[in-house]
C-alpha cells in the first residue's frame, strides 16, 4: 500500500478473509449419512466424514480431532449425499461472527465439527444447504486446505480513486501505477489478448446520434462479438468468485461474473445480452420523451429524451453505460450470447446516472472516462471466457464501428516543468517519466511533443505533463523550502478595526454566531430598508438550498433571530447574541451578458463591467439581546434586556473605533414605532437602527416581547474612525457638576436639545448626558421635561461655581433660542 500512495493513491483498507475465518478448514469427503428424525419434527443427518486421504494419518491435533481422519458431524442440511465432497470446518477454526467451532455433544451424538455453507463460510448469501463442491466443478483430493482452494487466503487493497484517474478502476491501471512506484517493468494484460485485426460480417449495430447534445457523439465506438452453445448453468469458477467478491461484487452466474470480471480486469465494461431476444439491429440513439423501459432491477423507468440509449426493433433494451434492460436478459435457458464493449460520452452517462439516482459499477468508470481502444479487447476477453468456461463456441465474425477520437497532442517547453514544480529535472527523468504513462514523446527545438495515451484524459496541458513528472519522479524529491514573509506593516488598518470591535463586543460580554447569508423575500423586505414602501432590490439565488432562503441577505438580523428562535425553543432564554459579516446590496446592473473565455487576461473594460455586476457587500455586524442581563442570584435580582441596552452596545461599538455616533428618534418597520433610534455619524450619514423589535414580528417569530437588537453599517464605521485615536487627557483638578431640567415641546428630539447644550456651554464642559425624560402631572400637554448632567472642568485651574454657573446658563439660553426650552 506504501508504494500506491507514493504514486498519489490513497488508502482506505486491507481486505483479508482471514481476519473472520481461521482453519482448521479442510475438503472432507461424506462416508456415510443415516438420517434421524426428531421429537421436535425436525430430521437431522449423523454423517461420517473423511477429512484426510485414506491410508494417511491425521496430523492434526486438539480436542474432538479424531487420529482415524474421519470425524463424526451432525448436519441439518438434505442438499447432499454419500460420497459428495464437502467443506468441513473442524473443532479449533473460528468462522465469521467470532463462531467457533468445537466439539460438542447433541441429539445423542458427539459432533466434531460442522459441514459449511457458503453464506457460513462468509462468501456468499446462499443458505438453502451446504457447499457442495462437485457443483462448483471441483474434485480436490480429501484433507485439501479448503481455505486455498476457495481463495480465502488472497487479500485485497481498497484504495481511493480520484475522479480525474478513471483508468485506475481497474487491475490494469493499478497494476501500471505499482509499475511506476516500484520501477518494475509492467505487462500490459490488454496485450495478451489476441484481438482479430479487423472485425466484420457480425450483429447489425447503427450508431444514431447525428445531433450530440454534450458537445461530442454519444457513443462513438460499439464492439459486438457472438458466442453459440454456451452453459449459463455451469458454476462460476472459485477463483473469479474469490476475485469478485474481495472487488465487493458478488457472484450472479457464469456470463454475467465473467463480464463483471474483465470489467475490474481492463476497466471496460461490457454487458451480454441474450441472443435469441434481440429482433433486429441494435440502434443507439437518444430516447423519445416519456419512452419506458424495465431495467435489470426490474423497476420501471421513464426516460428523458437526453438519454442515450441501446435499442433493437422492440425498443429499449438498455441505458447505455448504466444498466441493461430486463427484457434481453441472460438466463439459465441462455446458449447464444451476444457481448457488447462500448465507448460512450462522460457526460451523457453521468447525467443519465444522476437522473435515474442508478449508480452501477458500469456507469462509475463511463463517467469518468474509458479507454477507446480498448473495447475491442474487452469484448475478445469475455468471448475467451465463454468459450474456456461456459463451453460455447465463438463466430469468427464480429461488428466493430465508430471513430476514433481526436489524439491529444502537447507540446512541453524544456524548462516548464521544472519551473513550475521548483525541481531541475533531468532530460531522462522527464522522458522515462511520460513514457512510462504510456505518451509518445518527441523531442523537438524547444522541448518536446508528447502524445497523451488513449487511457489518460485528463492529460491535456503543459500543467498536467508536469504534475506527472514531478508524481513519478518522487514528490519527496522536490525540496522543502520556507517561504519568505513578505515585507509589510502586519494586519491592514481595517483588519485591524474588524477585530477591535469584534474583539470589543465579545468583552462585553456577548456571544458571537454564524448565520447562514441565504433568506427569504419577506425578511429582505422587512429589514432590508427603513420604510414599509421603499424600493427594495436583493440577489436571487438561481439554486437556492431550498425555496423558502431564496435570496442573498441584505441585513443580518433575520439570521440572527432564526439563531436566537432556535435557541428559545431548547431552552436558552436570556441571550446577548452578535454576527459580522457582509450583506449583498445589488446596484442596477447585476452579472454580465457574458462571462470572458479562461487562458486569457481579460481587458480592463471586461473586468469592469464584471466589477460592475458585483453586487456592493459591505460589512454589517448586528446584536440581539433577549432575557435578562444576568442570571438570577441570591440576593441579586435581574435586569430584563431593554432598547437602551441595544443603544448601549452601538455607542460601544462607536467608541472602541473612535467614532462618535448621533442618537436619534428613527423609525424602521422591523423596529417598535417609538422605541427605535436611528444612529448616524456627524456628517449626517445613517449607519444603523437600534431599539426593540416589532411587536408583530416578535409574535411572529416566537420570541419573547421587548427583545431588543441593533444594526450597524461597520464598513461606514471603519471609513469615519481616525487613523489614530488619541486617549482623552485626564485633568489634575477636579470636575463641577450642575443639573438641569428643561421643558421643550413633545416633538423635540432630546439628542437635538443635548447638543444646543454642549454648544452653548462652551470649552468648560466636559461632558453632558441626559438622565431623565419625563411627561405627566405638572408639565403642560404636548410638552416633556428632559434632565441633563453637565460636567465642568478647566485644563489649567479648579473652577468656581460661578463659572460653572455661567457656562450653565449659557447652555441653557442657546436650548432657550432653538427649541423654547424652559427649566423647570
């Protein structure tokens, strides 16, 4: 296994039936059979059983082992007779399941052992009787080693094959790529095969398929040979069972396993039909729309006119390279046998497979591409087959039609491949190298013209030859070399900023989460834009994972409930939940007529209008705060989450970027209609909303009422933050405080009457916070009383109350100018 993964293989497994069976398991030879019939109406046999030849003594030891060589068994099985020679496990082995065998008394005989069948020998399912060797054409001589003779003793490696290696689902393409890894010579078991030169007279095969639909003919090569007076009753040699079953295929009967086999063999799949069924010539053609056919599952199935299929004068009798039909199918009553070896597009049998959800062991190596020449000797090898195993004679005639396909010819620069791996590779080892996959390789003025083999289509750049050579040359070959960090200041200043106010919130204490970008209409339109009957535009996804999250997000906070739903309903109530991430804003124009041809560097004005068609991402992050602040505690008694928290946090995220943000009445139809803040930079640019969640779309959406979340544009943050943010100067003298109570009209928004205030107060204010809106007894209708804290302090000396008092009532005549405000 070592030497296929150097090769790029990777392992899976090592398939040894001996891991479930252990010996004694030897050929036994029934002497005798007295039949017993039982109380419990059950008929059992008390047989003699040689199990060494005669005149040989037994030269196994242990308990119930009998020195004569012949050992006394109970069986319940009717399927044999005196004489028939038999697979007899003997006290000591151990069969699949961990069952061991010894000896054991019962129905008043001590029985040493147990005559097997296959299903218990672990090789096949068949559990009407026991194995009975005769049957399966074979006469060993008695005391054989069973285990060897069934081919119990052969192990098999499972290893992973990758879709653009389709010629290694095979003995012979694994058997090549050990050659390379082991720089042993390879024998090409297609060249043992003696193919007829030219092939004609034989069954009448068209192929109609004038108008490809995948851009080349469905089925551009189809072999067909004819095989008389076959046995399809005869047993499938132990040897190809053993073989089909470590490939995980099992034993059907002799034509079927012997195609089956040349299929692991060669990696073509062939399919035999039943002669004397067919009516005419076999047409390959697409189906007709609603054409039916039953396939070999049995099962009925309604065709797509895009595929491709084998037919005769009835119709359908096969999904080319997926699954023969029924109707032609090979039997026991089977003695002519027409084989088919065919080459058919990847494409059409991939879609063919997916459609039909009919995954075959055929349609996985025709899907990822076979050899097109070599058909002709698939179909010779199963006719061989026949001919040796199932008695039938061969027609000298055959009928091989289609074209060849174009060879893939490319030319190899001298110095590509070892500028490209990072290797000076030798002139041998690049030739050897591509010679040994099978190319012809030219060597020309600037390098060389390599021929790709007919098995390797995935060979088609200078790119692929390289990765080829740098593959079988030895990947431990190529040096290790540390790649230089290149020069640079570290993160960018907006990585920078992403994770200061990420880092930020979650120091808050919130907890971060990942939401998928995919939404419905209705969440866009209900949180994409402010207003209820605004324009609203959003990215339809042309295969969304299901209908219901068709569109690309234009907010996060319909993700971000989904997360906080869910996890209400298992049980987590009291939630402080944030997202980052980009939100998808299409302009005008979305996509391009026409995407630019690949192997060329498109012009600026084609990259632009791709540039255009993208649609604007910029970088949002959200929070929704559900519950309470904290958990309930003796002496301590939670506070429920409110909209002033969810502004809280947006000024955090302001304040950690060094970014003051304006706080002002909003209103969005996702947000309650008086509990919703808008939230701008001093330019007067909108970056966000705050407060609680609607009503209605709480209900809606089973969450707990007055849960509060907030938005924020960051990108728009990030552009207003300063470069350097410049911690404030800490006074050595102490601050002055004074309260203020103001009465303006109801309409008046308070964050309108703070800032007249820290105008009017002049350089002497320090800061100034509102702590109490109130509206009741007392205060007129239509007004409200807001209370302000304004702090006071000099950089240069202890301020009187007087000059505090001063810088008050100034700040309280400029609120007086503007809005009419009266302290109360």
């Amino acid at each position: 296994m070592a030497e296929l993964v150097k090769v790029g293989f990777e392992e899976e497994d090592v398939h040894r039936p001996t891991d479930a069976l252990q010996g004694p398991i030897v050929v036994g030879q029934v002497l005798s059979l007295v039949k017993e019939p039982q109380s419990n109406g059950k008929t059992i046999n008390w047989c003699q059983v040689r199990v060494v030849p005669e005149g040989q003594e037994q030269k196994l030891t242990g308990k119930g082992i009998d020195p004569s060589g012949v050992q006394g068994i109970i069986c319940g099985a009717h399927n044999f007779v005196e004489g028939d020679k038999v697979v007899v496990t003997l006290p000591g082995a151990v069969l699949p399941g961990n069952f061991q065998i010894s000896a054991r008394k019962t129905y008043g005989h001590l029985s040493a052992g147990m005559i097997a069948s296959v299903r218990e020998l672990g090789i096949g399912e068949d559990h009407d009787g026991i194995l009975v060797l005769s049957r399966i054409g074979l006469d060993p001589e008695v005391g054989t080693d069973a285990m060897e003779l069934l081919g119990l003793y052969d192990q098999a490696a499972e290893i992973n094959v990758t879709p653009d290696r389709g010629y290694a689902f095979s003995i012979r393409g694994v058997a090549r790529e050990y050659a390379h890894a082991t720089g042993t010579t390879f024998t090409d078991p297609a060249a043992k095969v003696q193919v007829p030169a030219e092939l004609s007279g034989g069954y009448g095969v068209k192929l109609n398929d004038d108008a490809p639909i995948y851009g080349k003919p469905g089925c551009d090569r189809f072999v067909a040979r004819t095989v008389r007076g076959v046995d399809a009753t005869r047993p499938t040699p132990p040897w190809m069972v053993s073989r089909l079953r470590l490939a995980g295929i099992r034993s059907i009967s002799l034509p079927v396993d012997i195609s089956n086999y040349v299929m692991l063999e060669l990696g073509q799949p062939t399919h035999c039909y039943d002669l004397d069924k067919l009516s005419g010539d076999i047409v390959v053609r697409r189906a007709a729309a609603g054409e039916k056919i039953t396939t070999l599952d049995d099962k009925e199935r309604t065709l797509d006119a895009e595929d491709l299929l084998i037919t005769d004068d009835s119709g359908a009798i096969g999904i080319a390279g997926v699954m023969g039909g029924a109707a032609t199918e090979v039997g026991d009553s089977t003695s002519n046998i027409l084989v088919e070896a065919a080459h058919f597009d990847e494409v059409s049998i991939s879609r063919s497979r997916r459609r039909h959800k009919l995954p075959s062991e055929a349609s996985k190596r025709f899907e990822r591409g076979v050899d097109w020449q070599v058909a002709g000797v698939a179909a010779q090898r199963v006719v061989d087959l026949l001919v040796e195993l199932a008695g039938g004679t061969a027609d000298t005639t055959g009928t091989d039609v289609g074209t060849a396909p174009d060879t893939v010819t490319i030319e190899l620069p001298a110095g590509f491949a070892a500028a490209r791996i990072g290797i000076d590779f030798t002139e041998e080892q690049i030739v050897t190298s591509l010679e040994d996959l099978g190319a012809a390789v030219v060597k020309n003025d600037g390098g060389w013209t390599v021929t790709a083999p007919s098995w390797r289509h995935d060979l088609e750049t200078k790119e692929d030859l390289s990765e080829e050579i740098a593959r079988l040359v030895g990947y431990d070959k190529i040096p290790a070399t540390l790649p230089v960090a290149p020069p640079g200041r570290g993160l960018t200043r907006v990585q920078q900023q992403r994770r200061r106010l990420i880092q930020a919130l979650a120091d808050a204490g919130l907890t971060e989460v990942l939401s998928y970008p995919f939404v419905s209409k209705a969440a866009n339109d209900t949180f994409g834009v402010a207003e209820e009957s605004a324009a609203r535009s959003a990215v339809k996804l042309a295969n969304p994972i299901s209908e219901e999250q068709g569109y690309l997000r234009t907010s996060i906070l319909p993700g971000l409930i989904e997360v906080a739903k869910r996890n209400h309903s298992r049980g987590f109530r009291d939630l402080a939940l944030f997202e980052s991430g980009l939100v998808f804003l299409p302009g005008g124009t979305v996509g391009t007529a026409s995407i630019p041809p690949l192997g060329a560097k498109p012009a600026d004005d084609v990259l632009d209008a791709l540039y255009d068609g993208v649609p604007a991402q910029p970088f949002h992050v959200a929070a929704v705060l559900t519950g309470h602040d904290s958990p309930v505690a003796a002496a301590h008694t939670p506070r429920v989450w409110d909209w002033a928290d969810a502004l809280d946090v947006a000024r955090l995220a302001g304040d950690v970027l060094g970014v003051e943000l304006v706080v002002t009445q909003g209103s969005h139809q996702a947000f309650h209609p008086g509990r919703a803040a808008r939230l701008s930079l001093r330019s007067g640019e909108v970056v966000g909303y705050a407060g609680e969640l609607h009503p209605k779309l709480l209900a809606a959406a089973d969450m707990p009422a007055r849960s509060v979340a907030l938005e924020l544009n960051a990108d728009a943050l990030f552009n207003a933050a300063p470069d350097v943010i410049v911690a404030r100067h800490i006074s050595p003298f102490p601050v002055a405080t004074q309260d203020v109570a103001l009465v303006v009209p109801a309409d008046v928004p308070a964050d309108d009457v703070l800032a007249a205030l820290r105008e009017g107060a002049g350089e002497l204010l320090e800061d100034v916070a509102l702590f109490d809106v109130y509206a009741g007894k007392g205060i007129e209708d239509g007004k409200k009383s807001l209370a302000f804290g304004l702090r006071f302090r000099a950089a240069d000396r202890t301020l009187t109350a007087d000059e505090a008092s001063a810088a008050r009532e100034s700040a309280v005549a400029l609120a007086a100018e503007r809005f009419g405000a009266v302290q109360r």
